[in-house]
C-alpha cells in the first residue's frame, strides 16, 4: 500500500476522530444541562430528562465504538499493519479503507464474523 494513501487515511481517522471527541464534549456539557433542569422539574420534565439521558448514553457509546475502532486503525498504521485484514492476512482493498478508513478485516471476513455472531 502506497505511503501516500496512508498518510490520507491517517489524517481522515484524525480528523474523525477530532470531531467524535468535540460531540462527546458536548454531549457531556448537554447532560449537565438535564441534570441540573431535573432537580427543579415536575415529574413529566422528569421523564422527559431520563429519556434524554438515555439517549445520549446511547449515542456515547457508539461514539466511543468508533472512537476505539479509529485508535486501533491508527495503532495499525504506526505498526505498519494498515490495510491488511487481522483475520486472513490479506491486503483490505483502498476502496473499502476509503469508505471505512477504521476496517479492520475484508469484506470476506467481516460477512463470515457477521453470520457467526447470529
């Protein structure tokens, strides 16, 4: 795989990774904002909050999900592993990377993971 193209997807999976880090920050600063709204509630805004929260726990975790995959993508590449599928050995082809710069198998093995996991 050429350097070039690494070098791209290295600043794409920063870059990304930047922007998940800025959300959760303001995820962080909107949950604060529901918990200090909830102690002076009635029981409906109550509701309302624990609903709120739930949601952004939810949209945390996937956010820190990806967070994880991103890191280890930039592990990969300071390990000179980028691109190549943990499971087979072989190269991920460009277009897949390009598409999902943090994958970590090919498409052949993430379809037989997929279908061992149901």
């Amino acid at each position: 795989m050429k350097q070039e193209f690494i070098n791209k997807m290295k600043k794409n999976l920063l870059e990304e990774r930047a922007s998940i880090l800025a959300s959760l920050e303001r995820q962080r600063d909107e949950f604060k904002s529901l918990i200090s709204s909830v102690e002076a509630g009635d029981e409906a805004d109550i509701a309302s909050d624990a609903e709120g929260r739930h949601l952004l726990d939810s949209l945390g975790e996937q956010a820190a999900q990806r967070l994880q995959l991103i890191n280890n993508a930039l592990t990969r590449i300071q390990e000179g592993k980028y691109g190549v599928c943990l499971s087979c050995g072989k190269d991920i082809p460009q277009a897949r990377l390009e598409r999902i710069p943090y994958a970590f198998m090919c498409v052949d093995c993430m379809e037989k993971a997929e279908r061992n996991q149901r």
